[in-house]
C-alpha cells in the first residue's frame, strides 16, 4: 500500500477503499479510511495530525479503521442521513430483521461498534476546513445516504464520489442497486444522482474503488445509457415501491401545462406538486415533495432508514423551460412529509417564503412536538405567513382562499385557486377517485381517504364536504393521482360517501362514537425533546370531549426511574366537543444515559382512571448542551477556531 500524489496538496492512500489525504501544512483531513493503515504513511508526506475524517458513506471497507484515527486526535463527520449507521449501529444490528427480513438494502455492511460523530454532513450544505470548503452533494443509489463531496482544490474542481460511478461509466457493485425485495431502485437513485454530479461539471472524481475518472462526463454519459437498459428489461421493479416501469420513467418526469398559468408534475412524482405561474418570472408551488414513488420508503425496508431523505427535482425544467427565475412562495396542503419534504430546501436556495394555514403551520415550524402523527417531517419548516380558515389572499394577481379540510389528517388545508378562469382546488390528500362500484361500478367514484392515526373524529370529514360543497371547484388537483374535473354530481356523490362512511364507521363501534374512533381524544406535547440533567421538563396534555357531556378531564405525569414530579393530578372541565389543555412538569436526573427515555401520563375522566393513555420521548443531554447532532456551520466555526 502506498500514497499516489494527486495534485500538489492531494494523496490516495489504496486500501481497502481509496483513502483521500488532503493536506495543509502539517495536519490533513482524509475522506474516508478504510483500515486505518494510511496512519502510517502520512509522516511520509509532512503529516502529524489528521483534523478530520469526512465520511462518502456507512460501509465497513470505508471506516473499519476510523475509531483507530478518531483515538489519535481525528474528529468524524459522517452523512446525515447514515449518523445513525455510525454512533447508533449497535441498536441497529439489536433491530435489524432476520426472519421474514424483506430488506434488501446493503445495511448488512454497517460497522459492528459505534463510532463516536462530532458533526453531519447536510444534504446540499457545505463543510469548511482551513482554506477549503466541500459542496454537499446527495448522492443516492450504492447506499440511501451516500453523498459526494465537491470542492475546488489545486485549482481545480473535483469531486469525491464514494461508490456512486466506477471509471469507465460503470456500477462498482450491482447487488448494491437492490433495496426491498425484488427491486432495483437503486437504478433510478444512481440515475437520479449521476445526472446532479453532471451539472456540477468536475474536472476529476475520485471514486472510493477503482481508477481516477478524468473524463467524468462521458463517463456519466456511458452509465446513463446502460442504466436505461437495465431499466427497460423490464421485471426488475416488481416491487409495489418501485420507481421505474421503463426506461423512460427512471429520469425526472416532464412538467405539464394544466392552462396558461398552472403546471404538475403529471401523476408521476410520489406526491403532485403544483406551480402556479406569474408570467413574468415568478412562481408559487403548492407542495414540494419526493421526486418519485420510490423515494418514499416505508414498510419492510425502512429499518435502516431513520429520515426520509429529499433530493432536489424539477428545478431546471422550471428555470429553462418556463422562464421562472423566483420561486415566491411555497403553501404546502398539509404536514405529509413526501409533500413538505423539499420546501427547506427551497427556502435555503431560492429565499422562498412559505405560506401556511394556522393549522398546518403548528405543526410543520415544531415537528418534533407533533412527531406523535405519521409521516411528520423532521426538519422544522420556518412560516413566514400564517393564514386563517376562509381567509382570501392576492399573489401576483391570483386571488387564493384557504379553508381547514381536516380529512385524511387533521393537520390539513384545502386551497381554491381563481386561474386562467377556472376555479381550481388543491386538495392534498383528501379526495381521490376509485372504480369499486361505490356508486355506479361503471365509473370512477369520489372517496375521502381515511389514517385514525392522522387524528380522526367523525364530524372532520363533514367539514371536508362542507368546504368542497361550498367553494364548487371545476377541477381538484389532488396529492396523488389523476387530476379530478369536478361538477354538482359528483360533488353530491362525494357529500353522500361522507354519510354512508360516518354511518358504517357508528355501526363498530359503541356511542359516543368518536370517543372510540378519536385516537388523539388525549396528546402529550412536545413528543420528542432533549433536555438538560437537572432540569424541569414542561408537557401539555392537549384534550377533546368527545362524550357528549360535560365531564373533568384530568392528567398526572407517571415519571420513569430517576426521574420525579409532584405527583399531582390536574383537571379542567370541558364542555361536550370542548378542548383544553393541562400543563404538567417532571424533573429529569442529572446522570447522563444516552438511552431516549419514554415518560407517560394517566389521564382520568371525572375522576376515573383511563391508564397511562400519553407518552412522549426525552433524552437526557450532558452539560446542557442538546443531544442533538452539530450542524455543519458551527462544526466549520469550531474547525476555524482551532
């Protein structure tokens, strides 16, 4: 094993992996490990410390040798969306599926021991050390987190790239395409990911195994085409996540003119955004979400993936093609994170405010207080207006109405827009068409989508009805699917959907109905928070009567070992449909126990004990300082310190 020099202040250490050294007078920063075994050589070279380890990816043969370096002074960034598969890989191998395991994906060549990580590696960020800055690129497709590193060095731009591409415009490993079980979607990540490295236009990139690639882009060129083949075999996306059906439905699908001022996406992203456009250079988005059906992870691959990860799409289409030089504002239809997932991104970019209902912006800005819901995105969203039910607002000239459509969610809008004559709905989650014979088995039939989980009572869905038999849209621009022309008898059709569901939904279930089909009747806020030794720990306990009858409702936290409360119930009465709150205290110890801890509440009604109904999530931070990860600006503040 010996150093190659790259360029002036640029070695590779050959190892198990292709060992990068970047080197500033006499310390270095090193993308990736391998063994360990390039601490030997970098005296060679006028190294006597190695600042930092910049991590592509998770996989064994790129960081067995890292808690050996990290012992000699090296701190470790890793990328965000693989922290976990570093300092938390333990409980992953305690959790990981083996019997009836339907997870494909290549977690199975995660680290036996946890590494400690003094920061992450953000999705689009940057990374500064000494006179250099790394880009951050995404880089799905060998693993879910990969990512490249991009940076200006000896004049010239290159780029790390892990196991993206192997020289010569090939795959590094095929089995590595395979995520759930008969799929490839893999294909569709490394094509999405080849195609972002492209516009980067790199000199050079330097792959973790293989040659040097000095011509980049023919040979991103040579993997696009053979990706499109495998694509069109057909047989190889069998699974109900794939992406593709061919070899056309691997690339980022065309924007449709719906008219003159309105554009989708077409029902082949994983959730429809809308862009409405101004005419001269501006644009408004409803909804952002996942590129594609088969970014949206869940079910039996999703043990190894902790968040769901955005990767930016459709951007250039707008910027080339329709002239859109500002995207305004984004108004997301609720809190799904496979509709959110892209706005921060937007945000950080392009400046673009976001716009949302009351409803749906409490919890989009505090996600971590609302994590209790599914699908909750886990970064916070920043709102720069909060909109009211039935408010009307003017955007370039387009007039706009938001109402509260609590229907597949709690947490959700449904926003009318006046464009090019029509007036259009956007309607999220709710509405959808379906040929079962609901109403008539020869055509597609309204529905309301139903999630308990996403906090249902009965009289939310009437309220849908209410709205869409109120406003009287021509068309709905759905979350998913088809676009849904809209006239007097299917809004009729769709009203009497509504009341046969509420009907069959009574007929389960006892009375008070919605006290037996109200999953959140009761809710313990924040859900997830870190907190310091020694310090009290404020929860709200968020209730509804849904008994219809006036009744004391009442809460006492139940605190975990070594932690303590007073022990005191508290009560509030509440009016039949009445909500209410009952702030609540615990004290957390001051060991620190990296172990996220679960604190509940018994919650009693008119004096009755119901159980230990709420919990919520805490951790325990040592020093006062928050669990949470170091965000790569104040990892760059502390490097430029030292």
């Amino acid at each position: 094993m010996t150093l190659i020099r790259r360029s002036e202040n640029l070695w590779q250490f050959q190892d198990t992996c292709n060992v990068y050294i970047l080197k500033s007078g006499a310390s270095c920063l090193l993308i990736d490990t391998g063994s360990g075994a390039v601490m030997d050589h970098l005296s060679e070279i006028g190294v006597e410390r190695v600042d930092w380890v910049l991590h592509t990816h998770h996989h064994r043969d790129q960081c067995w040798g890292t808690p050996a370096i990290q012992k000699a002074g090296a701190r470790i960034a890793v990328p965000e969306f693989e922290r976990h598969l570093f300092d938390d890989v333990e409980t992953y191998w305690q959790s990981r599926a083996v019997y009836y395991n339907m997870n494909n994906s290549n977690t199975f060549f995660s680290l036996a021991a946890n590494v400690d990580v003094n920061a992450v590696l953000e999705d689009y960020g940057s990374f500064a050390w000494k006179d250099y800055t790394f880009s951050i690129l995404p880089a799905k497709g060998h693993t879910y987190g990969m990512i490249c590193l991009i940076s200006v060095i000896d004049g010239e731009k290159v780029a790390f790239t892990g196991d993206l591409i192997a020289s010569g415009g090939l795959l590094y490993q095929l089995h590595a395409m395979e995520f759930g079980y008969g799929d490839l979607l893999g294909v569709e990540f490394t094509m999405q990911s080849i195609l972002a490295l492209k516009k980067e236009k790199v000199a050079v990139a330097y792959p973790s195994h293989g040659a040097t690639l000095t011509e980049v882009e023919a040979d991103i060129v040579r993997l696009e085409g053979r990706l499109e083949a495998l694509a069109g075999l057909g047989g190889l996306g069998t699974s109900a996540r794939s992406g593709f059906k061919d070899s056309q439905t691997i690339r980022e699908s065309k924007l449709e003119s719906i008219s003159e001022h309105l554009l989708w996406a077409g029902p082949y992203t994983c959730s429809n955004f809308y862009v409405v456009l101004s005419g001269d250079g501006h644009a408004m988005i409803i909804d952002y979400g996942l590129a594609s059906l088969a970014h949206d992870h869940f079910g039996v691959d999703h043990d190894g993936m902790r968040l769901l990860r955005f990767v930016a799409h459709h951007l250039d289409q707008l910027r080339e093609h329709y002239g859109v030089s500002s995207i305004e504002v984004a108004f997301p239809t609720h809190i799904h994170d496979d509709h959110i997932a892209g706005i921060p991104y937007l945000q950080r970019h392009f400046g673009t405010q976001c716009w949302a209902l009351d409803k749906v912006a409490e919890v989009i800005t505090e996600p971590a207080t609302w994590a209790s819901v599914p699908c909750c995105f886990h970064k916070p969203i920043e709102v720069q207006r909060v909109l009211r039910d039935g408010e009307h607002f003017v955007w370039r000239g387009f007039d706009f109405e938001v109402y509260y459509a609590p229907g597949q969610a709690e947490h959700h809008a449904l926003l009318i827009g006046h464009i090019d004559g029509n007036r259009i709905a956007f309607g999220g989650d709710n509405l959808f068409l379906v040929k079962n014979g609901i109403e008539n088995a020869e055509r597609e039939s309204p529905y309301q989508t139903t999630v308990m989980r996403n906090s249902f009572q009965l009289e939310m869905h009437h309220l849908c009805a209410s709205v869409l038999a109120n406003t009287k849209p021509d068309l709905i621009c759905p979350g998913h699917g088809n676009l849904i022309s809209m006239d007097a008898p299917r809004i009729a059709e769709y009203v009497n959907y509504i009341k046969r569901k509420e009907e069959a939904f009574r007929a389960v279930v006892g009375e008070p109905a919605d006290h037996f089909i109200d999953l959140f009747w009761a809710r313990m806020l924040p859900y997830i928070s870190d907190v310091a030794g020694g310090s009290n720990v404020t929860y709200t306990i968020k209730v509804r009567n849904n008994l219809e009858r006036r009744a004391v409702y009442g809460a006492r936290i139940l605190p975990t070992s070594g932690w303590s409360s007073d022990g005191e119930v508290r009560t509030i009465s509440l009016e039949p449909s009445g909500n209410g709150e009952i702030i609540l205290e615990v004290r957390a110890p001051y060991e620190r126990d990296p172990r996220r801890k679960v604190v509940t509440a018994e919650i009693l009604i008119d004096g009755v004990s119901q159980g230990p109904l709420c919990e919520a999530l805490v951790s325990v931070a040592s020093h006062g300082v928050p669990a949470d990860v170091l965000s790569t600006a104040s990892a760059s503040r502390e490097t430029a310190a030292a």
